[in-house]
C-alpha cells in the first residue's frame, strides 16, 4: 500500500468516464508522478451463491473501475485479476471460495453476486467472504485509490483537483497509506531504540575516556541509522522554514483529526487491514518495549564493570560468599539499600569469580 491514497465521499460522485477524460487531460508531469486510479464501491451483505452446489454465504461485493490491484491489500494467491473491460469475470476471497465450494480450486467456476453471475478468475488470500467485479459501463462510485509512490499528498491534491470536489462542502474525507506506514514503522523500531539508549545509558557511566568517547561515536551512528530507518514521512512535514514553531502543531492537529475522521466514517476493506496491521504493530511494540525496561537493566552493564562495581559496592560486601539468590543476600546484610545494590553486587562478584552474568 506504499505511496497509494484514498479519497471517499458518502455518496457516489465519480465514474469511468471521468477518469478517461482526466488521463487525456493531463499535464505530462501529472502522468508522470501518478501510477494508476482505481475507482470503486463497496456493499456489504449481498448474498454470494453456487448455485450448482445450492451453497450461499453473505459478503461483501467490490466494485471496480481500473487495476483491483488498488483495493485489496491482500496477496493473490491463484488467477488474475479481472480486466478493466472484463465485466463478466470475478475475483473471490479464499473464504469465500471454501463457504461456497469447499475447495480452492475453482478457476473457472460461476458464482453468482445479487442478481448477476460471474466467471471466478482470482482468488485473493482473505479471511472474509469478499467478491471483486469490474462495475457497468456509466456507473458512479464512492471511492478513489490513486498510486502516486514518492508523491506528497498536497502535491497530488492538485493534480486531482479536476474530479475531485471541494472536500469541505462535499464531506470528503482522505486517507494518506503513506502516513500510517511511518506510524507503524515509527512503532516497529521502538523497542530497538529502547535498547539503543538503554546500552547507551549503561555504557556512558564508565569512567574510561575511550569506553566514553566510544560510546559517544557509536551512539551518534546509532541514532543516525535508526532515523533513516524508522522516520520516513514526504515533504508534507517538513516546515518550509524552522522557524516556523507552530508549524507542527498545525500539522498534528490536522494529522490527529483525518485519523479520527477515518475511524468515525465508513471503512473500506483495504483501510480496514490496514488499521488492524498498524494495532497490531503498536500492540506488539508496546509488549517488547516493557519486557525490555522490564529486564535489560540485569544484563547490559559497562565493559569494565569489575572497576565501576568495585568503587560504588562497600568493601563489606565485595568480600561477602555468593550466596545462591538474592533472599540469601538479604539475610546476610541488614540494610536500607540491600535492594537496590543486589544486581550491582552480585554482578561483581560473578565477575571476579570468572563466571559470565
């Protein structure tokens, strides 16, 4: 879904006529940054049926004008696509292909949506019962996905501004894919920069120059490489000058309410899976990123651990046995900090001792 958009209204408000005619009015920058556009509409409950087997199933029909590609997210995993002029064929989900066959091998199978039927030419890798087919000639639709990688999405606005309507007085609401990848790619690195400053943290209470001046170096590339990989928005959110202060707090507050905007209206199937990816990456983050404020602190120590130990741990405890867990410890030293020394104590010792923590 990188570098694609979308653009709904409540009601049908563009066809394939349209979009014919933009293609043949478009400036050659504007062919050259835009990929494709898919126009399309959903309806939910329409009843799917094999009427050879007598089987039926309620879902979700598709209809499309341009690449299906655009509309599904999902991998497809037997056939093709319907062509654009292909208005006898469909594009099943693999759900709805074991509802209403019991098997996946069903190229070539009719099926029938409402009141039509149609020959299955695809079948795509989704857990709901779904039906893609390329809409009638003259029909309107609802929704616009355009591919535009690289493109930021004021400069695509424009481009458009031709079929699109007014946003404002037509209650159209966007969906940017490429900010809830940054989001979700801001999320999948979280944990690595926890443990990036953990290490950091750690490694810069030595009192050695060159483990210091180490750790200074590799903490600047560390933090370079990170950036480039885990903060990737367009154009859109750099202020033209940085100076500029209300700038961001401008754009969160746009940013913050198109997303509320989207879970509030209507969603449409590839929105869907990708809201439900981006939760899932956050979910998955938030856990790794506890687990690790939760234990890393008992195993990333300085490299000269022995020395720094053996400054900040009394010399009543560097001489104290090993006991074999921590209770053991506390019954031996009846003291205020005697939990908060345990780790460093006990790392120490190890240390000396030859044995690896």
């Amino acid at each position: 879904m990188q570098g694609q958009a979308g653009f709904y209204e409540t009601s049908a408000f563009i066809s394939r006529e349209q979009i014919q005619g933009f293609w043949e009015n478009a400036s050659e920058d504007a062919k050259r940054e835009i990929t494709d556009i898919t126009l399309f509409q959903e309806t939910k409950n329409v009843q799917l049926e094999n009427e050879d087997l007598g089987r039926k199933a309620k879902g979700k029909l598709i209809e499309a004008a341009g690449n299906m590609n655009l509309i599904t997210p999902d991998r497809l995993i037997a056939g093709s696509y319907a062509a654009s002029v292909d208005e006898k064929s469909c594009v099943i989900s693999a759900a709805a292909a074991d509802a209403l066959f019991g098997s996946r091998e069903v190229l070539g199978e009719m099926i029938r949506a409402g009141d039509i039927s149609y020959r299955i030419c695809g079948i795509i890798a989704a857990e709901s019962q779904i039906c893609m087919v390329q809409g009638e000639e003259g029909r309107s639709y609802s929704g616009v996905r355009v591919l535009a990688p690289g493109i930021p999405l004021s400069v695509l606005q424009g481009r458009l501004a031709g079929i699109l309507s007014d946003g404002e007085d037509s209650g159209r609401w966007t969906v940017e894919c490429d900010l809830y990848l940054g989001i979700g790619r801001v999320f999948l690195y979280l944990p690595v920069w926890v443990l990036l400053f953990q290490i950091l943290l750690c490694c810069g209470r030595s009192r050695s120059g060159n483990i210091r001046v180490l750790t200074a170096v590799s903490g600047f590339t560390g933090i370079c490489v990170l950036t480039f990989l885990s903060v990737r928005f367009s154009s859109d959110y750099i202020p033209s000058a940085w100076s500029d202060f209300s700038f961001f707090k401008q754009l969160f507050k746009e940013k913050t309410e198109d997303i509320l905007t989207l879970i509030r209206k209507p969603l449409f199937y590839a929105d869907s899976v990708m809201l439900g990816a981006l939760a899932g990456v956050f979910v998955l983050s938030i856990v790794i990123t506890c687990i690790l404020l939760r234990h890393i602190r008992k195993y990333i120590m300085p490299y000269n651990a022995v020395e720094d130990l053996s400054d900040d741990i009394p010399q009543s405890l560097q001489s104290m046995p090993l006991p074999a867990d921590k209770q053991g410890f506390l019954q031996c030293i009846s003291s205020s900090s005697a939990h908060g020394v345990w780790w460093r104590w006990r790392r120490y010792r190890e240390r000396t001792a030859g044995r690896r923590p």
